[in-house]
C-alpha cells in the first residue's frame, strides 16, 4: 500500500523522504488563483522517482456551474493542469466535484461535468486520469452526498474518471464511514485514491477543515477500514508539517502492516 502527503511544491521528494512516504501530492500553482501552471525544471525526476507523484488541481475550478465566466476558465485550467501533471509523470490530477449555485438545477452541474470532459477529450485528450473528489459542504455540490455521485457518474462514467474519496469530507459531508467503500464502489466501479483526514468538526456539518489522524471527530479505526477496504494509495492531507504527516502516515503503517505485509 502506496502512503502518502500533501506537500509544498518546491522540492516534493524532499517532502517525502522527510515523511518516509511513498507518495505525494502538490499544487502546481496557487489553489486560489487562476494562473495556468508553468513547466517544471525537476520535471524529469519527478517522472522517474520512485515516489508516486498525484497533483490537486486549484480549489476555483468549478466545470458545474451555471456561470459561464466561472465554467469555461475552470475546463481550460483544468485541461492545462492535466497537461502538466502529465508532465512530471504524475498518476492522478485530483479535482473537487464542484456545484451549481443555489436555484439552479442540479441536472445542469452534471451535464457541464459531461460537456468538461468531451471539450478535454476533443482538445487532445486529458493524457492522465482525473479523480473526481467528494466534497464537505454545500447543498448544491456534484460530489458531496452519494445520491448525487450516482447522477454525475452516469453523465460522465463514458469518459476515463477515477474517484478520490476524502475521509474528512465524507464525515463532514454526512456520509458514514462504516461501509462506505461498498457504496461508493456500487456507482463508480473504483476508488483511486483515498484522502486519510481526520476533520475538526462534526458528523455532516459541512466543513472542511482537517485533522490528524488520531485528533479529530472520527474514530481513526474507522478511517483505517476505509483505506483497507478501498485498497487504494492514500494521501494525507492533515496539518503539523513533515512530523505532523510522518506521524499520521507511520500511524497508517502500524495499523495496516500486519495485513498488508512489508512495504
Ligand atoms: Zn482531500
């Protein structure tokens, strides 16, 4: 099992071998911003490490909206991130579900999510797999509560989607844990990746803030099953840095080594 965290972008293997992790994720530019990603110079041994390298894509992109001025940028960025996480040999561009505003109907945010991936494929091609990740809030949001996963993978199950499904954002989105993996796999056939996050609120509040692995509002154990039932690789987003990280993720070793056998 591949383990591993959310990391600064300037020197990510660096990142890794501070956490002993396997694998990591990073921006490749500001998550609130609109700038499109520039070439990296390490784009070379990124490719080539035996780290497994997975980008998230900026927290503006939102291929659902009704808002044009919003979904046409976010289907472009979204096209350039995927480019250039392909680039550095990445095996996932991690991507939010995204929502309608309030009012409109919930049916046009899966259909944009349809019309996101045929303009990407009619533009070349996405060259990489983007995970779809649930989300904690909003009541108009594409991939927050299961029912509304089922609708956007019918729109969009014909393109090559993967799904990224964030512990913290299940439980503040008010999915249980328990089981969860079988619900999930029931409508889109794959998990991809797992986000291993503890959250600092409670059950279906709609926040999203993170926590460490054994803080937290959700019984860690539960978490663990979630990853052991998904048998996907995982990240951590959680906070404390390299030591906050190395902690969760030799955690996650502990708990998952006696099935999973040596790394
Ligand atoms: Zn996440």
């Amino acid at each position: 099992m591949r383990i591993g965290a959310h990391v600064d972008p300037t020197d990510p293997l660096a990142e890794a071998t501070a956490r002993a992790a396997d694998a990591v994720q990073f921006f490749l530019s500001d998550p609130q911003g609109w700038k499109t990603p520039q070439p990296r110079a390490d784009a070379e041994t990124l490719s080539s490490a035996d780290v497994d390298v997975y980008v998230h894509a900026p927290y503006v992109i939102n291929v659902a909206t009704g808002n044009n001025r919003i979904r046409i940028p976010s289907r472009k960025l979204l096209l350039a991130h995927a480019k250039a996480a392909t680039a550095i040999g990445a095996k996932g561009l991690v991507v939010h579900g995204g929502h309608v505003n309030a009012g409109d109907d919930p049916a046009t945010g899966f259909d944009n999510w349809r019309k996101a991936l045929s303009y990407a494929a009619e533009s070349g091609g996405l060259g990489l797999p983007i995970l779809i990740e649930n989300t904690a809030g909003g009541e108009n949001a594409c991939a927050r509560r299961l029912d509304a996963l089922a609708r956007l993978w019918d729109a969009v199950g014909d393109h090559e989607v993967g799904f990224c499904l964030d512990t913290c954002h299940a439980h503040a989105g008010g999915e249980e844990l328990l089981g969860l993996v079988d619900r999930v796999k029931a409508i889109t056939g794959r998990i991809d990746l797992v986000h291993a996050n503890n959250s600092k609120d409670g059950f279906g509040s709609g926040r999203d803030r993170h926590d460490n692995l054994s803080a937290g509002t959700i019984d860690p154990d539960l978490v663990v099953a979630v990853i052991r039932a998904a048998g996907a690789p995982v990240i951590v987003e959680t906070p404390g840095g390299a030591e906050g990280q190395g902690g969760d993720i030799a955690y996650l070793r502990g708990q998952l080594d006696g099935e999973t056998g040596a790394r």
